[in-house]
C-alpha cells in the first residue's frame, strides 16, 4: 500500500528550469523514434510546457488526507490464473522493430 505522505516525482530529464527547450525536444524526438520538424518544434515545445506547467501545479496539491485507491468504482476485479503463455508470436511482433538481435528489441540507451 501507498504511504500517505509520500510525493511522486515525475522523471525530469531537463534542467532544473523545467522548461523543455530545443535540445531537450530533439533529445525527446531522438529517443522516441518521432520525426519532429523544425516548422513544428515551436508549437510542441509550448504544448509539452504547458503540459509540465500543468504537472506541477499538480504536485503542488495536499493529498495527505486522501486515501490511496486503485479504483474508483470500488469493485473488485475478477481473479484469473496466472499462467505463463508467450503468444507464439515472436516473429510477427520483431516484423514490427526498426532494429532486433538474437530475437530481442534493439533499444536506444535512455539512461546516461
């Protein structure tokens, strides 16, 4: 169970200004395999910042009197067994990776 006074963090990989800023964009596009063109590099930083801006005002709420919850109807969910099954697809899910070896996705380093 969730502690009460514990804050959750969102990951920054931007400055300490939490401002996404053009190399923070291309880094962003570059990671996510998205083309981001110069023409429309403006408008996405402005949403992605309003979209920050809207995160924070957010971390700024008092939940401490909030119990933690993991659903908001109150209804549990069915119970299944939990059986290990890989799909037999393999093959048709690695058609769809830009880059694979040995049978696995090949991934970019996000990490630094």
């Amino acid at each position: 169970m969730l502690s009460k006074n514990k804050k959750f963090k969102i990951i920054k990989i931007m400055r300490n200004n939490s401002k996404i800023d053009l190399e923070t964009l291309k880094k962003l596009g570059k990671l996510s395999r998205l083309p981001i063109t110069e023409k429309k590099s403006n408008k996405l930083m402005q949403d992605l910042n309003q979209i920050i801006g809207f995160i924070e005002q957010l971390n700024e709420v008092d939940t401490n009197s909030v119990k933690p919850l993991s659903s908001v109807t109150g209804h549990d969910l069915p119970i299944r067994d939990d059986k290990v099954n890989d799909g037999g697809i393999n093959e048709d899910v690695l058609e769809n990776a830009p880059e694979m070896k040995s049978g696995y996705f090949v991934v970019p380093k996000v990490i630094e």
